[in-house]
C-alpha cells in the first residue's frame, strides 16, 4: 500500500489518514498498564463498601446467596439528573436546557479487579443488567416531555481514560437528545438506506466476514474488527452478524455471544498492548424512535488510549492513525491466550 491512504467509513463518513511511515511497534506505544493503577485505600466498589456510594438501584445475588455479583446504583457525582423539567429556552443565538437525565454506575463484579480480568460469565451478568436498566428506563420515559431519549453506556479504564477507580464498572448516562456522533451515524445510515435500499452495517458485517483481514473475535452472532477507518490505534468494533438494531432487545444467546467476543478482544488487546488504559461505549438506536431499525445495528467500540489528538486533528478534524488497521487487528488475532 502507499506510504500514507486517507480512508474513510461510511457509517461516520469521517476521513482518516493511515499513515504507515508512522507506523511503530506495538511496544513501542508506551503507557502504564491499567494492571498497575494504584488501589485507593478504601474501594468504595468493593463489598462492605456500599454506604460509600448511594443506595443500590439493581443487584443480582450471587448463586450461593453470599452476596452481590453486580450492584447498579446513582452516580455520587452524577452529570445529570432525573428531577425536575427540561425547560428548553432560546436567548438569540443560544440554546439551553436543564441537564435532565439519568447517570448510575454498574459495578460488573465484587472482585476488586479491572474489566481486563473479567471471566465471561461476568461480563455476561454486566451486560444483563445493562439490558434491565435500559428496560426499565424505557418504561419510565415521560412520553408527554421524554427527559431520556437515548441512553449511552460506556466504561473508561485506567486514569488516561477517566477512570479514577481500578475496580471494573460501567456508566449509563440517560440524555434528552441523541449525541452528535450516534445521531450522525444513524443519519448516515438512513442516506445509505435512501440510496442503496440496503443496512449500510449488514454490508458492513458482511464485507468484513468475506475479507477476514480486519477481523479480531468471532463467533457465530457476533464479530470484532479493527475498523478499516479507525481515528485511534488498534480501535475496535464489536458488530452483530445478523441485523440488530436494540441493544436491549437481546437473548440470552445474544448476550452470552456478545459477553465472550467482548471479553476475547479485550483480552487480546490486553496482552498484546501491556493493557492500556481505553474507554468502551454502546451505541444504539434512541429509546422508543422506531424510524431508524430498518438501517442500524447497536455497536460496541473499543478505544485503547495509546495517542492523544493533537493540532492537527483538533484544527483539521482529521486524525492520523499510525497503525494500518489489517496489521492491528493481524497482532491481537496471532495473541496467544
């Protein structure tokens, strides 16, 4: 291939630039493994630790009935919330509303250990309770006023990432209005739809199960692949095979599949990187807007953080990935677990 190719997806029509004479030796991207972030003295995810943290919103009870396996409780420093209205207000040019919504955290297992270390049954008990927390709050949605339109759940890991804890968990931040980037994909998607009468992602799953060369996980209902246009180095996407809008319309089978791809990636990219900090985030369809199922799957994205974006990605919008996303995702497939 040429020294450097801008390449672009078009699920988020972003133009990116590979640059191979960039490109170094995943050693060579250094970091502090996640493995090594400092305990605090006191967990407040830990059990024993729950008066540290608001009271519990969902926990599921161990088999054996010893305790909790997965606890889900409000934010203490919550971004949002449910009280209160939205009151939506013009001043000229401006726009503003009260920061309605929801923000809890999923603490995905007891075990004072990182989402790196979960097994695949914890990663399948946090992605259930992910499910009931979506469900529940689709039933709650005020349909005169909706203060929850679209809900995002995400997980950063490692202090580089904005995770100030070690112990694994995820967030669910419940907002009145779709973020831009899922609202642009699901927009880019509709336009594919409108053009070609066909799921852009489907085309997507399918190229990708032909070509094989991106691919880093598989199974038979779920696949990860380095994305062919990733911004960030070995960047990775967990897509549905079959045609899956809802996150939260998913089977036991589903998520049993969903947990063991997931897990398999993070796996790889942790042993093949030294575990580095990154964030992971869902997107999916908004709650009850139906018009978008046609041509969308929920997603997983994976971001590990090994660059920082610097002048010429916040002045152009373009980002240089130093790492050709076919060798990315050739060195966490040959990862020997």
């Amino acid at each position: 291939m040429p020294k450097s190719e801008f390449r672009r997806n078009l699920i988020t029509k972003r133009w990116v630039v590979i640059a191979a004479e960039r490109s170094r030796r995943p050693l060579e991207l250094r970091h502090m493994s996640v493995l090594e972030q400092k305990n605090p003295d006191i967990c407040p995810f830990c059990p024993g630790n729950e008066a540290q943290t608001p009271p519990t919103i969902l926990s599921y009870a161990k088999d054996d009935g010893s305790g909790w396996k997965i606890r889900v409780f409000a934010n203490k420093y919550r971004a949002l919330s449910i009280e209160g209205k939205l009151d939506k207000q013009k001043r000229g040019i401006f726009r503003n509303m009260n920061g309605m919504g929801a923000h809890e955290l999923i603490v995905t297992t007891p075990e004072h250990k990182t989402l790196y270390e979960l097994s695949d049954s914890e990663m399948n008990d946090t992605l259930w309770a992910c499910k009931d927390r979506m469900l529940d709050l689709k039933k709650a949605v005020d349909e005169g006023e909706p203060k929850i339109y679209y809900i995002i759940i995400f997980g950063n890991q490692g202090e580089t990432a904005g995770g100030s804890q070690k112990h694994g968990h995820l967030q669910l931040i419940g907002l009145p209005i779709a973020p831009e980037d899922s609202w642009k994909e699901l927009s880019n998607c509709e336009e594919y739809w409108d053009e070609e009468n066909e799921c852009l992602f489907c085309n997507l799953t399918a190229q990708e199960s032909e070509e094989k060369t991106r691919i880093v996980s598989e199974n038979d209902n779920f696949l990860s692949i380095c994305d062919y246009s990733g911004k960030f180095p070995f960047e990775t996407w967990i897509l549905p095979r079959n045609h899956r809008p809802l996150f939260e319309d998913s089977t036991d089978k589903n998520i049993r599949a969903l947990a063991e791809v997931a897990m398999d990636t993070l796996r790889r990219i942790g042993k093949a990187l030294n575990y580095p900090p990154f964030n992971l985030y869902f997107h999916n369809t908004p709650l009850h807007d139906r018009n978008h199922d046609r041509y969308y799957h929920f997603n997983i994205k994976i971001i590990p953080r090994l660059s920082q974006p610097a002048g010429f990605e916040l002045g152009t919008g373009f980002y240089i990935n130093p790492i050709i996303p076919e060798d990315a995702a050739r060195i966490l497939r040959e990862v020997k677990l």
